[in-house]
C-alpha cells in the first residue's frame, strides 16, 4: 500500500458505510495499529472485556491472502485504546 491510500484509510471506521466513514460522537473506538489496517479504526462500542480478550480477525482484501484474507489484532496490554496486527491468516 502506498502512502496516498495509507492516508485515506486513517480515521476512517472499519466497516463503515463510504458515505459516512468517520468517527461518530458516543461511540468507542480502538486504533488498528500495523499491519494491512493500520490506522483505520475498530467500533468496540458495548463489547465486554471477554469478548475482545483474545482479539479480533477481520475481513480484508489488503493483506497478505487478498480477498477473503484476514488481518488478526489483539488489544495492546494496558492500552485498550489501541490493538496490535500480530499477522494474516486465509
């Protein structure tokens, strides 16, 4: 990915509608940081600590597998606010 399409992905919410990509006041956020996501941000509004404990795997075309792939982020020990890629899986 080059550093224009890096740039367009920062701030935006993964998964989120085109039209209306941004952040949205009142909701929780954590940061997707390295990795074929990184800077986009993860909705993690109303999820338990148990539910996010052992990290999430994520839809994407981006990454090393391509379509279909998946790109795995674990939340970083004492920053919530900001989840780790730990690599892709098919």
């Amino acid at each position: 990915m080059d550093s224009d399409e890096e740039q367009l992905l920062r701030g935006r919410i993964y998964g989120a509608d085109h039209d209306h990509p941004g952040p949205i006041p009142g909701r929780s956020y954590a940061e997707l940081v390295g990795g074929p996501l990184d800077g986009l941000l993860l909705d993690i509004t109303g999820w338990r600590p148990e539910e996010s404990d052992d990290g999430v795997s994520l839809l994407t075309e981006l990454g090393q597998f391509g379509p279909g792939g998946r790109a795995l982020y674990d939340p970083r020990p004492g920053d919530p606010a900001r989840w780790d890629w730990g690599g892709d899986s098919p």
